[in-house]
C-alpha cells in the first residue's frame, strides 16, 4: 500500500518538502561513496532555498505551542494513555525550546559560510562542481568518510529544530484524519466538500499491485481524484477499471 499526501495550503506544501529533503538528507548521509555526502550537501542546500522565508520558523512556533495546549487539554481523559501524553507534550516543549534558542533566521550560519555557498552557487549550474571549476569541493569529497560526514552533520545540526518540529505537526496532521473507504470508478472520483472547518491535507492510500496512482486535484469546495497507469516511454493516461482506495482528510 502506498499513499500520498496532498496539501491544501502554502504552509502544509512547505512542511511537506521540506519533510522530503530532510528525509532524502539523512539517506544519504549514511551512504559512505562521495557520491553520496555530495547528494547530502545539494538536499542541505535545498532545504536551504525552501526556508528561506523569514515567518515560517514563527510559524512553526505558534503551531507547536497551540499543539501544546490542545495536549495538554486531554489530561485526564480516560481514553488518552498519560504516558504516551506526557511524552508528546514534552517533545513539543524541548523541539519549541531549541527553535526559540536558534535565534536569527535559520540556517544563517550556513549562509554566512562563503565557501559552502560558493559550492551551492555553483551547484545550481549543471555540471557546475566538476573538479576543474571547484578544486576545493574536489578535495573535500576526497577526504575520510569520517570526515566528510562530521563536516556534513556539522552543517546540519543548525536546521534539525525545524525537522523535530515539522516532523511532529504532520504526524499529528495525518493522525488527525479517519480512512474512509472509496471505489474510484473507471479509476474517477469526486467528492464535495462542505463544513465550517475545511482540511489542511488529504490522503490517498491505495494498493500498489493495482498497478495505477492518484493524481488530485481539489480547493475548499470539492476533491476531484484521478487514478493514471504508467507505462514506459508513454505518458501517464487514465486507469479504466474500479480503483477501490482510503480517503483521510486531516486538519490540525
């Protein structure tokens, strides 16, 4: 079973790509060939790139402490365990904590770092960090795995508060949602949309060995899902038969 996630907003989008490259990030940094801690260096600079948006560490922060308070609503609640409450409520302290401590914008000392953005300057050109343009990177690359990666971990320690806190809002946003059962027929499915309350993110979970995947398209009025086929040297087209699939709206 595979599923995907479709955001409704500026904001989630950014959660979710970001939530991408920091996954891709921490692969590759346990690669031990060059190639590897070269494709670490290129996601650490994307990552980069997406947040450099001065409110979304502020943004980030109001939603940890709303989270908290909301949490911290549910003590007492005999179908809540209070450990596992406890637990998720002082993981929203301590990754709050250590946002609030990164002051400035995240990531400035990485942009401070003139030869790291030399690399990530030339990095954006194709075939732009050859050795014979970047000699230093070249050197780099040719040093110890070891070293490499504690250079690597370096860097990325300053952008790990926002992967904790990102991480812990899109696990209480799918949570949020309950699977409801759907059958996409000649693999179409539409759905209307009405509540005070819109959702912030929908999911599709469907079976990997019908052979088809989603494609959605959907505002605050209806969600419309398209199930494709795949095949090589074609482009995506429209799966024919019944898809049966879960549908999970989540909202924070």
């Amino acid at each position: 079973m595979s599923s995907y996630d479709y955001p409704f907003n500026e904001r989630i989008r950014t959660l979710l790509r970001l939530e991408d490259l920091f996954v891709k990030t921490q692969h590759y940094l346990q690669g031990t060939h060059e190639f590897n801690h070269h494709c670490t260096l290129i996601s650490i600079f994307q990552i980069l790139d997406v947040i450099d948006r001065a409110e979304l560490k502020t943004d980030m922060l109001q939603e940890l402490d709303r989270q908290k308070i909301v949490m911290e609503s549910l003590r007492g609640n005999p179908s809540i365990e209070e450990n596992i409450l406890n637990e998720v409520i002082e993981e929203i302290e301590k990754t709050a904590t250590q946002l609030r401590t990164n002051t400035g914008k995240i990531g400035q000392v990485l942009r401070d770092n003139e030869w790291l953005m030399g690399i990530k300057q030339r990095a954006g050109i194709p075939g732009g960090v050859c050795e014979f343009d970047v000699p230093s990177y070249h050197y780099w690359l040719a040093q110890p795995t070891e070293t490499r990666k504690q250079d690597l971990e370096t860097w990325l320690e300053p952008l790990m508060p926002l992967y904790d806190g990102l991480r812990i809002i899109l696990h209480i946003l799918r949570g949020s949602g309950v699977p409801v059962q759907h059958v996409a027929q000649q693999g179409a499915y539409q759905q209307m949309l009405g509540g005070a309350k819109p959702a912030q993110m929908l999911r599709v979970t469907v079976d990997d060995s019908l052979g088809c995947f989603p494609e959605v398209s959907a505002n605050k009025y209806a969600i419309n899902v398209r199930f494709n086929m795949l095949e090589p040297a074609q482009k995506p087209r429209q799966f024919e038969a019944d898809v049966p699939f879960e549908l999970t709206l989540c909202n924070l």
